[in-house]
C-alpha cells in the first residue's frame, strides 16, 4: 500500500537558455520507467508509493539533469506522508 503523495515540478537551469521541456520530458521518463503510480498535471507530476521510493525518483531526476547538461535544478517537493495509505483518487474523489 503507498503511504505518500510526492508532487515534484523540476526546474533545470540549462547552459544557454534552452527550452526546458525536452529536459522536463527527461525527467518524467524516470518516473514513468520506475513503475509507479504518477499523474501528470501543468505544472508538477504526483507520484504515489512508498515515500522512500518516491525520494529516490526525485534523486535519480536530480541526477539526470546534470548528467545531460544542467548547471543545476530547482525541485520544488511536496509531500503527504500518511502510514494507514494515501492515493490521489481518495483526495480527488469529491471533485469526480
């Protein structure tokens, strides 16, 4: 059962002012090859699972941005941590 909700919007700092995108694509393809359950929205992707498989998603995307030319990135992290389970269609489920 997941315990967290982890939503992430990644913001890489490229060399010469290149558009991000490709680089956000780069990201989210982490999260998809990871397996877990993840939902992509305008401005950030949720992720549910395990919280410390959650974190390792957001290191390895960390990672993967400097490895293909970031100087750096800004991950700005969200968390609902909740041992007896969380999933986004139980926060959503009211506006369905």
């Amino acid at each position: 059962m997941a315990d967290a909700l982890v939503s992430i919007q990644i913001i890489p700092k490229t060399k010469n002012g290149e558009d991000v995108i490709p680089y956000v694509d780069e990201a989210i393809k982490i999260i998809d090859h990871s397996g877990v359950k993840y939902q992509v929205s305008p401005l950030e992707t949720t992720m549910q699972g395990d919280l410390a498989e959650l974190f390792g998603i957001i290191e390895k995307m960390n990672k993967r941005m400097t490895e293909i030319g970031c100087e750096n990135v800004i991950s700005q992290v969200k968390v609902l941590y909740q041992p007896s389970g969380a999933s986004m269609e139980q926060l959503t489920e009211k506006y369905r």
